[in-house]
C-alpha cells in the first residue's frame, strides 16, 4: 500500500513528520517497524498536537493502551498549555462548558474522553467512570461517546439464569 504524504495537507507539520508517519501507515504490519517511525515523529515534533492525535491513535490501535494513555495526557497537557485552562474542575468545566465548539476545546473533550476509554481497557474503572461523568456533564449531544462509555461501566451485571 503506496500512501501520499501530500494526502494528509491537513496535518501542520513538516513534510519530514509527514513521512515518517506515511511510513508507519506503511509498516502497519510490522508493528515495532512502524512504531519505531511513529516515536521519532514524536521526538522531532516537540509535542505537536496532530502528531499526539496520530500517535494515539496508532497506540490504540495496535493495543497499547499504557502509550496511548501516556500520549493523550502529553495531548490534555498541551492543550491546557496553549489555552491557559485551570487545573481546578469546576473552574475548567465553565470554560469547557462555554467553549466547547472551539476546534481546541473539542479535542481537548475528545483527548478527555479518549482518555477515559483507554482508561477503563487498563482496568481503573473508577478513574474511567469520573471522566466519562465530567465529559458527560458538557455533552449534552453525545459528541464525545462519554455517555455510552458511562451507560457500559455502570451497567449492572447481567444475572446468569
């Protein structure tokens, strides 16, 4: 599979990061060949965010919940970082609240959310259900799949008959 690093215009990052994530897509298979291209993306980036958003993605993906958890909090850190969000909750949340149609803040939720997900395929249930209910608290439309994941981690127990 011959990918074009000129198809993904969308990414603002040199043409040389481009490549070397063409170059994972391109080595999907072999899973440490292509990871070795997605770290270096990393590395020469300085924690761009559509290279975290990659770099999630690719972890994910390939099942490495502890990296991709690692990434999304790098991506959360960012974001705070560029938009000056407080670290208290319910001072956030306002902001979150408010902003939530800024492309900025929507991938905040969506790293937030994400973040809760590759939470609960680690096992920290409890940590995986507080973001899913804050995500949910600023979702009224189900943007960010918070609900579902909540709906699924208090499901009760179906009874064996």
């Amino acid at each position: 599979m011959q990918l074009d690093a000129n198809k993904f215009s969308w990414f603002e990052v040199p043409e040389d990061i481009k490549n070397l994530l063409v170059l994972a897509a391109q080595n999907w298979e072999n899973t440490s060949e292509s990871e070795k291209y997605i770290q270096q993306a990393l590395a020469n980036t300085g924690e761009n965010t559509d290279v975290l958003v990659a770099a999630y993605r690719f972890f994910y993906y390939k099942n490495n919940y502890s990296l991709a958890l690692q990434t999304t909090v790098k991506l959360l850190d960012k974001i705070k970082e560029l938009e000056k969000l407080p670290e208290d909750w319910e001072q956030l949340k306002l902001i979150l609240v408010n902003r939530k149609e800024d492309p900025q803040i929507r991938l905040y939720l969506n790293a937030y959310a994400a973040s809760g997900l590759v939470l609960a395929k680690l096992g920290a249930i409890e940590e995986a259900k507080e973001i899913s209910t804050r995500v949910k608290q600023i979702d009224d439309k189900n943007d960010f799949g918070a609900g579902i994941l909540l709906d699924i981690l208090t499901r009760p127990a179906e009874e064996d008959d």
